[in-house]
C-alpha cells in the first residue's frame, strides 16, 4: 500500500498554475512551443521549458521532435495526462467563473485593510 503522503508530490504537479493552464492547452492535442508561449500569458520561456520538462518527465505529456528545418517540436498529452485534464477541468472552469467575485472580494478586503481607521 502507498504512503498518502507520497501524494505530497502528485499535489505539487497538479497545485502548479503553469502545468494545469500547459494541460489545458494541450486539451485539443498537440501544440508546438511557441504556440504554448502565446496562449499562456505570463509565463516566461524558462518556465515553460522546466514545467515542460517536468510533466515530461512525469508521464503526463510526450514531446516529438520532428527532424526538418528548423526541428519541430511539439507537445502532447498522454492518456494519463488526459485523465489529469479531466480531472483538473472542473477546477479551472471555477477558476473562470468565479474569478470576477474572487475580484471583487479582494479588492473589498484590501479597502477595509487598507483603509485609515476612522476611530
């Protein structure tokens, strides 16, 4: 039997906002580097190669190096990597819907934290 706490790691991967908005991209199928670079705002080329590098190595996408060139690289979601983005869909689409009250409610808070107190 595994040790839960083993699971400490598997959180880490699919905690990681780069690796589920990267799972998310590749729900359509393969895509290469730089079409990931643009859809993803804000991640830097660094970490997208090290979060690539990392769920490669995981098992939860491969990566095919076509020999033309340039070399064409792309990347794509493995049957495990699919079950991921099934399971980590729900999460982002709350993510989504509730970003505007998420919003509201900081912006709400950082005011009274904020705000000179009026004792």
């Amino acid at each position: 039997m595994q040790d839960p706490c083993q699971a400490r790691e598997v959180l880490g991967i699919v905690g990681d906002k780069w690796a589920l908005l990267i799972v998310r991209m590749l729900k359509d199928g393969p895509r290469r580097f730089t079409e990931l670079k643009r859809a993803i705002d804000g991640i830097s080329q660094r970490m997208l190669t090290v979060t690539l590098r990392d769920l490669e190595r995981d098992g939860i996408l491969t990566r095919t190096v076509r020999e033309v060139m340039p070399p064409h690289v792309s990347y794509e979601l493995t049957p495990m990597g699919r079950t991921l983005r099934e399971a980590t869909a729900p999460l982002l689409e709350w993510s989504i819907t509730h970003l505007p009250h998420i919003d509201a409610a900081r912006a709400a808070y950082d005011n009274r934290i904020l705000a000179p107190s009026s004792r």
